[in-house]
C-alpha cells in the first residue's frame, strides 16, 4: 500500500463518510429488529461511543469529555488561542431507529476534520466535532440534555441525578459506561456552530430539494396528562353515570386536531389505561401531548386551547385532570448570517435549496443559547425517521456534507 | 362446650356466612393493594379453593371436581336418584378485587346447606354447592369457562388448551394447583340451578331496593380492534399527512357513546399505543370494545354500527384496522318459573324487590343451556365491583341468603 499523495485543497472523502454510517448504524442492531437501539448510557450507546472515540483517535483528534458525557474531538489550529468552529450533533438513538438521525451530522464533521487532514492544512482556528449525550430523551428527560447542560441551560449535577424510566441514576449509569469526563461543560464556548442533519420531514422530498438551510426551529411543549375517573363493572354501569378515565383520554386525543391549527403540530405518542382490563371502565388514563409551533405566540395559544379542552372535559365528565410540563422549549431564530453562509455554498455547489423551519428539536438550538449556531437539512425518504426506514440516498448525504465542508472552509477562509 | 339443639326448621346461620366471606376475602390480599387478586389457577386461587374444601368437608358434603377444575360439594338426599338442585357461582376474581364477586354465592350455598345440616334435614332431592372454574377470564379466554364447559358450551380438550396472557397453558396450570380431576364435566345435568350474586351496578340502590329477581342477562360481545398506521417524527410531520393510529384508536373510542345508544353498554377498557414514545406518532394501537345488551337484535346493530365507524375512519385516514372477536354470547332469559318463585320468596319475606336485567355476564347464563335457571341479586354499593371498593352491607348480604335458603326450601317442598 503506498500512502495518498496529499491534496493541496479540501476534499470530501465519501467513501469513508458512507462506510463509517453504515458501520456506527450496525451497532445495537437487535436480532428481531430491523433497526438499532443506541439509548442513551446504554452499552449499546458506549460501544457507539468506543467507536468513534476509534475513529477521532485514528484522525489524531484531540479528545475531550465533560462531566455531562459530551464528546468532543478537535483539529488544533495554527492559532490555538481563538475558540473553535464546533460542527455537532449526537449518536444516541431512539428504540428501533435509523442509522442517519444525529449520526450522519457527527460523522459529517469527521469528514470535513478528515479532509484538512488528508489537504495537510490546519483551519486557521481550531474545529472541534462534537456528539452531544443524551439527544433524544427516552431514558432521562429532558431530551437534547447534553447540549443543554454544554449551555448552560441545565445545572450539571441536576442532569447527572436524572432518574431514567428503568430506575437507574444518570450519573451512575455514566460512570458505569465510562465516560464521565472531567471537563466543566460549556468551559469553552465556540465561535460558532453547525449542524447536519436529515430533516426527518418530508418538505424538502415533496418538492425535490437537496438542500434544507434551516433558519429557526419550532418551539416544543411537552405534557404528560393524567386522567383520574373510576373503576366500574363495563356490564352494569350506565353510560351517563360512568366517570371514565380511557373515555376522556381518548376524546381529548381525538380533538386534538381542533387544538393543532394555524400549523401547530400535536401529537399524543404515549397513552396507558389502569388497570387495562376488557370489562372495566378504566380508573385511569395516562397520555402524552407533543405541541410544536416555530410562534412562540401560536405555541402558547395551543398550550391554552388543550388547557381549556382538558378542563372542560374534566368538568363534564366528573373527572380529575392533572398536566405536567415535561419539556418546555421556546421557538429557536438561528444566526441569519450562518444561514446566509450555508445558502451561498449550496448556491455554490449547483445543489438546489430552501430556507426552513426544523419540526424537530435538536443540539443545535441549545448551542444557539451561547453562539451563532445553524443547520443544514437533507432530504428524509417519505419523511420518515425514529423508524428503521428512515432513509436518505447516498448522493445526498454526500451533497449535505460537501455544503458543510464548504461553509466551514468560507467561514475560515481557506481554500 | 355442648353441642347445638338440633332445629326442626331450616334457619340460617349469617354469622358463619359473613365470617367465611371475610376470611376467603382475606386469601390472595397483596401487601401493596386494598383488594385481593385471586386470578383463576394461580397460587391464590389454589388457596381459595383449598379453603373453600375444608369448609366443605367440615359440613361432610360429597365433594367432587371435574376436569376443568369446577368444584362441587353434594349434601345427599333421601331419595338419592335425582337430579340436583344446584347453587353456584365462583371463587376466582380479577386483580385487586372485592372479596363479594362470586364468593357470596357459593358461600350462601354452603349456608343453605348448613341450615339442612343444623336442621337435622335431608333434602328431598340432592342439593349442589358449585364454585366454577374461571369465571372472571383475566387469564384465560373465554370467561366464566368452567360453566361454559360444564354445560357443554366448549369442549374441555379445547379449554385445557387454553394459552393464557402469561404463556402459560391452563391444563398444567390446573395440575399444578392440584384441581384437575377426573369428573367429567356436565356428567350430572342439575334439575335446576339458583345463583346469587351482587348486582355490581347501581340499580337497585338507586332505587332503594333490596332484593333484585334476575329474569334475564345481557348478550356479551368482546373485541380486540388493532390499527395499523405509520410511525413518524411528531416534530415535522404535518397534521394532514400523517397516519396516526392512536389518533384513530382514540377517535373510534371516543365515538363509543354513538354506537352506544337505546342502553347498549359500550365500553373500551384496553389501551395501547406502540412504539409509545412521547415525539413518535403511534404506528400501532390496539384497544378492546365490551359491548352488551339484553336484546340480540340490539347488540348486533350496534356490532354492525362499531364495524362501519372502524371502516369509515380507517378509510379517512389510510390505517388498517383489523377486528378480532374475543368473546360473543348472545342475551339469556332466564326461566320465567324460577324467577317467580324468586320473588315469591322475596314478598314472603317482606323484603323490597324488582325483576332486572344482569348488565354482567354469570355462570347462570351458561347453566341456563342445560337446565332451568335464575339469580337473585343484593344492592352494590355506589354500584361498584371489581374493585376493593365492592361492598355491600351485612343485612343485605343476609337478606339475600335468605331469599335464597327460602327459595330452595319451597322448591324442595320443606318446612
């Protein structure tokens, strides 16, 4: 084997970005499952992790880890004393996933790391690739933890005393994987930030775009709604003297879409009856209600709609109503000026694009807390992710990571 | 201590009655709950009936078990000949139970019993205390099975075979308990059989009555409805493009007061939303429907009137939605004679009274296929039963017991 002549400019290598997604992608595949199950603090999310602790270690990446988890991986500058360029997202995954959703951002990074390497250059300030822990939340809320803590938003200690749906203690199950770092999160604030990622929605398929500049990011109200009626016999009650907790539930669920107007997204994903037997009006109903609206104004009148929903029903039906506040995140305006960075490389590359709103939360709108932060969208076959079909063609997966590699280069004016 | 005067005259012995019901009620009590959980074939089950034979044996009944573990206790007649008078009910329970469902009637048919035994008695024909198999069907499906087989309803290879909703198979588990025996069931056809048993509605304390003359029992239909739509982001999947099958499974259920009209009873006690995560639009629901009514014709409009709401709203929103029947039993009546001479029994004795419908499903529906049959029903109080709230107060329980013994003593033509 002879060694690669080194380039003089900045080129994407493809076939090593492809091949690491697909590799990252088959750890935590189960054998009944289709897809992989990386959840956070997980062994499956530590041997994700191992994994590309390998990979940075192979491109000579200085590696740090913070107390919350974060890694973070940099390429020294010529001028180590600026704060660095952090291209970010996570590896943590949902039940069941796709191998893209976060991934395909951190590796991205590696990428453009790879192809400095590989140009013999050094970016003129240090690029840090980060994978932020904890991204999607289902074992410990909130989710996008890890960014969250990196900014400032969560106090440290409170995110490593998180206790997960199985019981366990953050904290411990991070030390458990070994990677609780010693670095204070956030103890260096970059000068700015970007993000990759599938769209996980189907606009920019639907009308045959490569590229997403992402401009703002919705606001996320997250409720956990708790019905409490009373237990009867299905047989001998009477419809109108039953106090039935799964009945009102399910009409609150199914008004939902009177809830969701002016483009606000609801969504109820959880829901469990007690005790959830065929002939017993249930004594309880348990569900989940996912708003989402880039207004915060909007936002806040759908909170105030299902508030009124709930309360009337309750009313009406003699039943007791309580709503937890999960998650709360108000509407993101990433850096206009980013934005306009990430449009003018695609406009550069001939790729076809359009200025958006992420549905979805990401790192990226918890980095924007402390520096100009925005994102980059490929196309989401059928819009479909949190699923094993999640799916973007290899073309634009290497489209995204050329715009990527094209802003950081204008960004530190290199070649 | 001397021996009790024999009576020459049946009387009821309530104190002994009330004692046996608080202490089976004590059998299956969880540290953790109020109620007791005495699922059918489980440990508490076993220590239920074991219970249950010792009190038997102490009053020297004849005590057979069938093949599908129905128990039956026999105080022998003068002319031993002829067919039974039978009284039953069961000893099972749902989770976290009242201690009266069931029990009450198959401890009311010891206390007759004991009245021949005090008395110095023999019946003029053989009197049968039955405690069925299975009654509740929390484990195992069809529900109150072990009449259903003894009546020849379901043959008892088939109801062996049974696989329950924890894996196991019912004929090991009734070996296991040490109640497979070796009766065949249904080998002796009674010549007529009373059951009583709570109301669990709130008819007759509604009305301030104390005794309910049970001439019919409402049709039974039981499915299992499973929505089949897509699993997405709920983040950026807009409202109008998603197939959301918890929104559908919540629509349908929300609509059950339309399906139910003119009494129908229709009831979804079974929710559940897969993969179940908060920001994943449910790729799956499934929920259960009860419905019943006394009038099959009823009944089947409102089965024709659900399946044409699940078409119509699957087609709307481009799920698949597949029903599975679970359970059908069509309305019984009872036998008109009996059920005069329930109320008979109820005027002599003073007491308040009114000829019903049983909105819950009984082994007496099942023995009505073989043999003249009829119930007597006491107040539930606020009409509640399974669960631990179930109560009704002790004059009443011995009112009904009353009505019962009297009903058996005009039957067999006794003092």
């Amino acid at each position: 084997m002879c060694p690669r002549p080194a380039s003089t400019s900045l080129n994407l290598d493809g076939e090593t970005l492809l091949c690491q997604i697909r590799l990252l992608g088959e750890i935590g595949v189960e054998p009944d499952q289709d897809g992989r199950t990386r959840i956070a603090l997980t062994d499956a999310d530590k041997a994700g992790r191992d994994q590309l602790l390998r990979w940075m270690d192979a491109l000579g990446l200085e590696v740090k880890i913070d107390r919350i988890g974060n890694i973070f991986g940099t390429l020294r500058a010529a001028d180590d004393q600026q704060a660095p360029l952090m291209i970010g997202s996570h590896i943590d995954s949902v039940a069941n996933a796709g191998a893209l959703d976060g991934c395909y951002g951190v590796l991205a990074g590696l990428a453009v790391l790879r192809a400095y390497r590989e140009a013999g250059l050094s970016p003129s300030r240090p690029i840090t690739v980060a994978a932020f822990t904890n991204e999607e939340g289902v074992r410990y809320q909130p989710d996008m933890m890890g960014s969250l803590v990196y900014a400032g938003g969560l106090d440290v200690e409170t995110a490593l005393n998180a206790v997960g749906t199985d019981g366990t203690r953050l904290g411990e199950e991070l030390a458990r994987i070994g990677y609780a770092g010693d670095l204070e999160p956030g103890a260096q604030v970059p000068h700015e930030y970007l993000e990759l990622h599938i769209e996980q929605g189907p606009i920019l398929e639907a009308e045959g775009l490569q590229i997403g500049v992402v401009e703002n990011l919705q606001g996320i109200s997250w409720q956990q709604v708790t019905v409490k009626g009373s237990a009867n016999h299905a047989g001998t009650t009477p419809m109108h003297l039953r106090h039935d907790a799964g009945w009102v539930a399910s009409s609150v669920i199914s008004q939902l879409r009177e809830i969701a107007v002016d483009g606000t997204l609801a969504t109820a994903g959880c829901m469990r009856f007690e005790p959830n037997l065929i002939n017993v009006i249930p004594r309880k109903a348990t569900f989940t209600v996912d708003l989402r609206d880039p207004d915060e104004a909007r936002l806040q009148a759908a909170e105030r709609r299902l508030a009124q929903l709930v309360a009337r029903i309750a009313d009406a039906e003699g039943v007791e109503i309580q709503s937890a506040q999960w998650v709360r995140f108000q509407p993101v305006v990433f850096d206009a000026g980013l934005a306009d960075a990430i449009e003018a490389s695609a406009s550069r590359l001939g790729l076809s694009h359009r200025r958006m709103t992420s549905g979805a939360g990401h790192d990226a709108q918890m980095i924007a807390r402390i520096a100009p932060a925005a994102m980059i969208f490929v196309p989401s076959q059928d819009g479909v992710s949190h699923n094993p079909r999640e799916h973007t063609g290899d073309d634009l997966l290497l489209s995204g990571a050329e715009v990527l590699l094209d802003v950081v280069r204008h960004r530190l004016a290199q070649p």
